[in-house]
C-alpha cells in the first residue's frame, strides 16, 4: 500500500479518509429492493460476479448470514476485485451495502461513489449511497482488498433500489463532418459532428477499411498501428446504452505520411523535491553535487475549492517554492511541478469540471511558464474514482490544446506485473477521450514485501505497463517504452523494501538501454544516508552518500 510517509503533505493523516459520493442530482423514488443476483453466495458459487485473477472463492466459515461469504485472496499484485453489473434507472439514488471483514477492504460502485475500513476484525457494515446519471442504464459494483494486506471476507452484500427498465430502440443520428485534423506515418487523428439520441450517445465505434479500429466516448480519437504511406478508410457510428447503433458518418480516405512515426524523444531526469517536511536541501547545492538539471516539485494542491496552491497553504507567488523554481533555473535547470499525490485536498475532487481543473492547471503553467507538469494521480479520491480520472484526462487534453508543446505526465502506483485495474483503466481512458498523455509514469514499490527484489519488480512493473501500452495505443516496443517512466523510492520504502545503491543503479542502466522517457525518485529530501535509521524523511535509511541517487539519475539520457 502506498503510505503517507512518501506523498504526505502538511494537511495530515486525516486527507486519508473517503470522501462520501456528492449527489449530482435530485433522484427519482427508489422502491428498496436489493437488485444484485446471488448477494449472500449462497448458491455456493461466484454466480453473477466476476473476481479478478481468479482470487473469488465462496467459503463456509466466516459467514455473516445464512451459510456462505465471499473469500477475496488477496496478493501483492491482486488487490482481489470482485464485481458485479446490474442495470439500473437513470438519475435514480440507490444504497449499496455488505458486511465485511479484514483489512483495507474497499466497497464501491465504479465512477461512483465508494468506502472502505482500514481493519475490521468482526464484521462491519460499509453502505455507500450514489446517483445515477441521466442516460445512465447500468453500474458495476465491487468489493476489493489492498495490495499484500490478506485475505478479506464479504458477505449479504446489498444494492437498494429500482432494478432497470429496458425498452429504448431508437438509434442515434449518423455523426457528421468526419475530418483528419492530424495525419503521421502510422497514426491517424480524427474528428467529427456529435451525433443525438432520445435518451443519450454513450460512444462511438470508429471504423477503418470497414473493421473497428476503436471505440470512444468524446467527438475525437486517434487511430495507430498504421502503416506509412498507406491509403485507408474511416468511418464512424455512434451507439446508445441499449445497444442502438447509428448509420455511418461520412467516409474519410487519408493517407498516411512517410516518415518512421518516431515519437518526439521527451526524455526527463527529474527527482522530487519537497518543500513542505523533510529538512528540504538547497536545489543548487545537490544540482552541484550529483549534475541533475530537473526537480518534480512537490505538490499543487487545492484552497479554497479549486484554487492552486503548494500544500493547500503556500502561495504559487513570492513564497519558498517560487524561489526554489528561481534558484533552479539560475542554475540551468528547470522543475516540472506535481499535482496531488497520496493525501491532501487535491484540486481533482475540488474542481467541478473538467475546464474548471484544466484552469487551476494553467494558473500554475501560467504563473512559471512551465514546460510540463505531472498529474500524481493516487489513492480513493482521484485514482479509484473514475469520475475524478476522466475529468483529469480530460482537463489535460485541454491544457495540450491551450498549451501547444507542452508535456502532460501522469504518475500512479503499480503492482510488480504492471498496472492495476485503476491504472489499466487509466489508460485505456486516456485514448478514449483523446487526452494525449505524453509520459505514463510508475511508482514501483511498496508491493507489501519487504524482501522484494526491487530491480527484478521495477522492470517487470516497467514490462507490464509497456505491454498495455501496445495493447491499448497499438505502438511497437521502442514506442511504448517512449511513453513510459518509472518513480522509485530510494532507500527504505513504506513496507521497508530497500532499493539499494546497487538497485538503481541497474535500474538507470535499465532505462537508458529501453531508452524510457522519465526517471525520478521519492525524494532528493532523503537523498542522505543514516544506515539503520529506518524510515525517515530526512535520509534514505541506508548507507549512502549525500545526493548519490541524484547523482545516478543525472545519467539516465534515455
């Protein structure tokens, strides 16, 4: 589990409470009748829901009620993910509920809202009220556990409310206006008129020579794995929540250019740096010392509803970071300024929309004229809401369209074979809505083990990110790992793995021999030795020398 000590901020411990699900609506009446198909298990079987990794199993003992629970085995890359869909009415409140043990168990309803209990020896009741919304016909609900903290038991799980009403067969109008705005060598950008519906667009299936090619949510998508110099052609058709689907838009011939389709070589060696504990160094002092040009400074948070500011409490302007942004680039350097992290009131929660983040965003890229900023997208209030995740994405896909030239990095946990659930939904997103993410960036550790091989984990967590990268963009290797950064923890983590000396070392190399983008680490505040110190926020917690990680990072060249 990803712990404080490494994306804390002044606001405390108490930022790590769930935030109830806000009611967007006022709701239809919602007769109480529980809609979930085999809620208690006591068919014996997982029937009508679906665990991840095959970690479900239904168990006779504990048991709330009747004779049978849920078991969710979970391991340090499986939190265990048991979910189920069920239909349901638009803008309609319904009560999700179930009695769980263990701990860190989570309950919740995916882009809704969820809960959970850090330890629960006996059982205890988590409830979860939410809101449909207007076009809305369906919810996935699941219970999960957390990375390497044990099994967890759930029993007489609970969906109150009106079950769903099919019946819509009108299909929406043919999308209009199909144009290439962006053409490459093995990619094509596409865009197109919104199409309408009776009751609402959910997607749109974009066609190449006739075969799907990709489905999106927005008016926009970009099709890859193309070949160079090749003529194809597009069409596109809009689908509803009842399965109708639209005549084809127009139909598009684009050819594709001659050039590799190389991408653009961003490349970064960027530590954080942290101005808010942890005896912050002078920038210039470890610049010096180790040759690091670029610090990822730490963390844009909210005040006041959507307002920027460091740590919810320092000023964007004429406080200790901007001189810290002054000191740096006097030095020939530059910072990449991160929002969020592990705690904290974090602006993706806070803003109401997507252009209202997107504008705290271009208050900080206006206030430094940055050349990038990195979206530390963690924990249930921005990573697991799937609500929150597609309003960053989207607030990024503005920021790269104010901002020509920009580079958007988003940086989130990770288990030891790749991206979890939230993550690969993450990027699955991103292309959906068209956010064009320049660097996917992992945190690879505090897997749960304290014994884990942190060079072997970093490069199979590396390994699985790229994979999904192809699978989901359609890039070959070089183009996926260009995409691609790696965050470690020097030293000590929070579940005491130790990335030695020797570690990142290997790692670096590793690196630069896949020619990744992004290389940083948490943090340069503890880029200092104090051999069996243990975990602390002044040092690593091995024996060291002072900046010897930096110095190591300021030869990654990708």
């Amino acid at each position: 589990m990803h712990a404080p000590n490494r994306r804390a901020t002044a606001v405390g411990a108490a930022a790590l409470l769930l935030a109830s699900a806000a009611v967007a609506a006022v709701p239809s009446s919602a007769s109480a009748a529980n809609i979930l198909t085999n809620p208690g298990f006591e068919s014996g079987s997982l029937s009508g829901w679906s665990c991840s990794g095959g970690t479900g199993s239904v168990v006779s003992t504990p048991v709330h009620g009747g004779s049978k629970a849920l078991s969710g085995a979970v391991t340090a890359s499986d939190n265990a993910k048991c979910a189920q869909t069920v239909a349901v009415q638009p803008n309609t409140t319904y009560t999700l509920s179930s009695w769980v043990r263990g701990n860190y168990v989570y309950l919740g309803v995916t882009g809704g809202g969820s809960t959970w209990t850090p330890s629960a020896s006996d059982w205890k009741q988590l409830s979860v009220t939410f809101t449909t919304g207007a076009t809305q016909t369906s919810a996935e609900v699941y219970l999960n556990g957390w990375f390497g903290q044990g099994a967890y038991y759930a029993d007489d799980v609970s969906l109150d409310g009106p079950g769903g009403t099919p019946g819509d067969t009108q299909a929406p109008t043919a999308p209009s206006g199909l144009v290439a705005t962006a053409t490459a060598a093995t990619q094509v950008s596409l865009s197109w008129g919104a199409s309408t519906d009776n009751v609402g667009v959910t997607g749109y299936d974009v066609y190449r020579n006739g075969t799907l090619a990709t489905t999106v949510t927005g008016t926009t998508a970009t099709v890859t794995g193309l070949t160079a110099s090749t003529a194809y052609t597009f069409t596109v058709k809009a689908h509803d929540a009842a399965g109708n689907t639209s005549a084809a838009s127009n139909s598009l011939s684009v050819s594709t250019t001659s050039g590799g389709g190389t991408p653009s070589g961003f490349k970064q060696a960027a530590p954080y740096l942290y101005n808010g504990w942890g005896n912050p160094p002078s920038p210039t002092t470890v610049m010096n010392a180790s040759g690091i040009k670029w610090f990822t400074l730490a963390f844009v948070l909210a005040q006041n509803g959507c307002n920027p500011t460091w740590d919810s409490q320092r000023p964007l302007l004429n406080g200790v970071d901007q001189q810290t942004i002054n000191a740096v680039r006097a030095a020939g350097g530059d910072v990449v300024p991160s929002f969020g992290g592990w705690s904290g009131n974090k602006l993706g929660p806070n803003c109401a929309d997507a252009t209202a983040l997107a504008g705290a965003y271009q208050k900080v890229i206006d206030a430094y004229q940055l050349k990038a900023i990195d979206i530390d997208i963690e924990n249930t209030d921005e990573f697991e809401n799937y609500t929150v995740q597609d309003r960053i994405l989207n607030a990024l896909k503005i920021v790269k369209q104010k901002n020509p030239g920009i580079r958007t990095i988003v940086t989130f946990g990770t288990a030891t074979s790749g991206p979890t659930a939230d993550g690969n939904r993450l990027i699955e997103q991103s292309k959906a809505l068209g956010a064009d993410i320049d660097v996917f960036t992992i945190m690879p550790f505090d897997f749960g083990n304290a014994s884990t091989d942190m060079y072997a984990a970093t490069v199979s967590a590396a390994n699985g990110l790229k994979n999904k990268l192809k699978s989901v963009y359609g890039w070959d290797d070089a183009t996926a790992y260009s995409h691609l950064g790696i965050s470690g923890m020097n030293g000590l983590s929070d579940n005491n793995e130790t990335t030695t000396i020797a570690n990142w070392t290997a790692i670096r190399d590793w690196a630069n021999t896949n020619h990744i983008a992004r290389l940083a680490f948490w943090s340069v505040n503890r880029d200092r030795g104090c051999a069996g110190g243990g975990l602390q926020e002044t040092c690593s917690g091995i024996a060291q020398n002072d900046w010897q990680f930096s110095t190591i990072t300021a030869g990654f060249t990708g």
